[in-house]
C-alpha cells in the first residue's frame, strides 16, 4: 500500500484479555519494526521484523507480548492477559533496506487502553 | 543505553516568528533523525543527520549536528501554525545497520495565528 497501515486504530479492553494489534507495512519493505508510546514517555521500541524472522527482539517487555510476521508483510502483535499499564499507542513503521534502512515510515498507530 | 534530552519541553511562539529546538544525546551519535508528530497520526520523518557538521534544510527548517557536542537543533524559520505537532529527535544505537532508534521526550511546539 501507499503507507503503513494498522489497525484497530482504537481498542478500548478488559484487564486479563488478549488483544490483537495488525500492521500492514509499505508493500516492498523488508523491515518491520513495533514501537510502544505510553503517555508522558518517549517511544520504546519493541521488536524488529528482518522479513519473517526476528533478529531483535530485546524491547518486548514481558513474556505476555509477541510478534509475528508472514509473507514477508503483515505483522500481528499480541499482547497476552492485558495489564493496566499495557495502555499505549502502539507505533508500527517499515524501512526498505540500503541507505534508507534506518529511515521509519510510521503508521497512524494502535491505541489501547486497558480499564 | 543511549538517552537524549530535548528543550524546551514545549513552546509557544506567534506566527512568523523563529523557533530552535535542542537534542542533546548522552553518547556519541551515530545518526540523528527528525520526525514531527500530530495528534492521532504517526511520526512523519523529517531529516536525517549522519555527519558530524552537517546540516540539511527542507521549506523553512533546518537541522544541525554537532557531533563534539552530541547535540543537533532543529531551527523553524518564519513559523507558521501549520508548523505546529510534537518534534521528536531520534538516535540509531551504536553499531546497529536497521531502525532500532531511541528517542526523545519529544517537544511540544502550539503557533498562534
């Protein structure tokens, strides 16, 4: 597509719950990365996709999160019995690969708050 | 790990008038990237810096690196609301070759018509 898309672009769930966030990145880049924003703190970022396999993982901030990536495109990350402090935006962006590879496109984001 | 401190945390400034914001990083920069953030869109990019001197200008700002200095500033000319958003400066970790960047707390920039 034309941008990073993702989706839901709002998810409002239960503590305890299993949420679902989905990017579709820039058709043709081979770099995927997930980023978290929590309010009042900087982006963090969390695991970067290398087509389908995750060499960099080191930001996911429990064993309740994980990522995947299939045909090199779509990625879904998950986040497992939702806590409180899971509330965030969460940023996905793609690079192609050469000089551009550190250069993030961003999507709109995911906000989810956990009650 | 890498820190990097921006200021003003945020600003105010009348239409037309010059703006600078700073980011200072704790350790040396291998590469220093603007993105400019509104309210529910995702970060845009903006420049990106990988030369200790060097500077790059798009419309009406322009971005430093001080590599000496571990700093960059990011200099708006003539302001205008469109300017307006959040201003993140990020910074790629030593040795990496993919996007892992660390950022900044961002600063808040309102222009008033």
């Amino acid at each position: 597509g034309a941008g990073v898309s993702q989706s839901p672009s709002n998810k409002v769930t239960e503590k305890g719950k299993d949420v679902e966030l989905r990017c579709d990145p820039i058709s043709g880049h081979t770099a995927l990365y997930w980023y978290r924003q929590r309010l009042g703190q900087g982006l963090e970022f969390l695991i970067y996709f290398q087509g389908n396999s995750a060499p960099d993982k080191s930001g996911l901030p429990s064993d309740r999160f994980s990522a995947e990536r299939t045909g090199e495109s779509v990625s879904t990350l998950t986040i497992q019995r939702t806590q409180q402090e899971d509330s965030a935006v969460y940023l996905c962006a793609s690079s192609s690969q050469g000089s551009g590879a550190n250069v993030l496109t961003f999507g709109a984001g995911s906000r989810l708050t956990v009650l | 790990s890498q820190e990097l401190e921006q200021s003003p945390q945020s600003l105010i400034v009348q239409e037309g008038k010059n703006l600078t914001i700073n980011c200072t990083s704790s350790k040396t920069l291998y590469g220093l990237y603007w993105y400019k953030q509104k309210y529910g869109e995702g970060l845009i990019f903006l420049m990106m810096l990988q030369k200790g001197g060097e500077e790059k200008s798009h419309e009406k700002i322009t971005a430093k690196l001080d590599e000496k200095k571990q700093q960059s500033s990011l200099h708006i000319t003539a302001s205008q609301p469109s300017h307006a958003g959040i201003y993140l400066c990020g910074a790629a970790a030593g040795g990496t070759s993919y996007g892992k960047l660390t950022f900044g707390q961002g600063t808040i920039l309102t222009v008033h018509p």
